[in-house]
C-alpha cells in the first residue's frame, strides 16, 4: 500500500512540474504549446507542441516570444493548424 501511495505522490509530482508556454509570433499570432518550444540550431526552427498535441514546427526569426502561460486572458484565438508545416502527428 505504501508503495502504491508513494508512486502516486510522484506522479501528481511530476504532471505539476509541467507547464505550457506561450509562443508570439513577430505578425502578432500566438500559440500555447505544452511544453517549453525546443530550438533546433542546425536548421534554425522551434518545435512545439500545441494544445491539442499537434506538432509544429515554425522558423526562429518568425518567434517574438516565448514565456510561460498565464491562464487570466483567452488571448489564443488565432491557432491556425495551416499556418505552419506540422511534423505529421
């Protein structure tokens, strides 16, 4: 029973250490992505992740901003899964 308890306790642990980010572009778009953007230098892109798990993949120079989400404004209207190639998930 302990064991059960202790595993349970990390795994609450561990989904709380997750945060989603919010990713502004420079034409003033924005997007939630679950996880903090990953850089890929050599082919100078982010890769995120949106919200609803579809995987994207957008240049560096069209990136404003990336900071952490705040959940006090619904400021993310403007999610178009066409504006950006999608890594096919």
């Amino acid at each position: 029973m302990k064991k059960l308890i202790t595993i349970g306790f990390a795994a609450v642990l561990f989904v709380g250490c997750k945060s989603s980010y919010d990713v502004t572009l420079n034409n003033g778009s924005q997007y939630t992505s679950v996880s903090k953007p990953k850089l890929d230098p050599d082919r100078g892109v982010y890769i995120f992740k949106n919200m609803s798990g579809k995987s994207y993949t957008v240049p560096e120079t069209r990136v404003r901003t990336i900071e952490p989400h705040t959940k006090r404004d619904p400021k993310f209207r403007n999610q178009s899964d066409s504006e950006f190639k999608s890594s096919g998930r």
